[in-house]
C-alpha cells in the first residue's frame, strides 16, 4: 500500500473515532449514515471498525504482480474512493456478492472482513402452489 493510501485510510479511520466520541470530523457521509446506526453506545476508550456498506464497496479480480484481489474503499480525502490490495482467504468466485464489510485497524496494517455469499435472486411465487394455513397449534 502507498503511502497516500495509507495515510487516507489513517485518517478515515481517526476520524471515525473521533466523530464516535461526539468530536467533529470530517467523515465521508456513507460511514457517518453507518456509525449513526451502528454505534449507539460508544465506550470510551475502545476503537470501533469502519463499516462499509455492499452498495459501496467494489471488489474486483485483477491480473497484477501485486494482489489477485482488489477493493474500493469510500473515503472522505479522495473522489472515488482508495482502491487497495486484498488477500481473501477463499476465492471469490463472480457470482457471489459482497455483503457489507468492516475495516479493522490492529497496529499498523488494516484487514478488511467482508462476507461474500452466493447471489440467490428471488423467486417468483407465482411458480409456486399455493398454501394453506389451518391456523392449528404448532406441536
């Protein structure tokens, strides 16, 4: 990772917690909407993870020497967001789908745990037979 890249997630990050501990910050506005929801109770001296929704984290598959997998990450700092190298533990196969992810800070690299389950659409229940509910008591 650059230092750039570095030093924007850095302060992403620090922002986080300050604005977690009622300081003002500049936060990109997707994970303050995040921290809102997330972190009602907020202990003081513990550091919380910056929490990037499915919607606005984008995971690709590259050819380079330096990473297989590559993630967007939104930050306040730069347009578009900081584009990092990810080592998954697993593969992530193309119809899978990233669920929303977390980004830890321990020490001085950052990990990136995210959920990717395979894509189920939703089923139409039209195809289905239709049921019926006695209303009995479930024994």
């Amino acid at each position: 990772m650059t230092k750039v890249k570095q030093r924007l997630l850095e302060e992403e990050y620090e922002n986080l917690q300050r604005f977690l501990r009622g300081e003002s910050a500049e936060l990109y506005s997707a994970n303050r909407q995040q921290a809102n929801r997330f972190y009602r109770k907020i202990k003081p001296y513990k550091e919380y993870p910056l929490s990037i929704r499915k919607d606005l984290l984008k995971v690709e598959r590259r050819d380079t020497k330096i990473a297989e997998y590559w993630a967007k990450i939104p930050v306040k700092g730069r347009r578009g967001g900081v584009w990092v190298a990810i080592k998954p533990h697993c593969p992530i196969e193309p119809d899978m789908e990233i669920c929303e992810s977390k980004l830890f800070k321990r020490s001085a690299p950052f990990f990136l745990v995210h959920g990717a389950c395979p894509y189920i659409g939703i089923k139409s229940f039209i195809d289905t037979e239709p049921t019926f509910d006695a209303g009995g008591p479930f024994r």
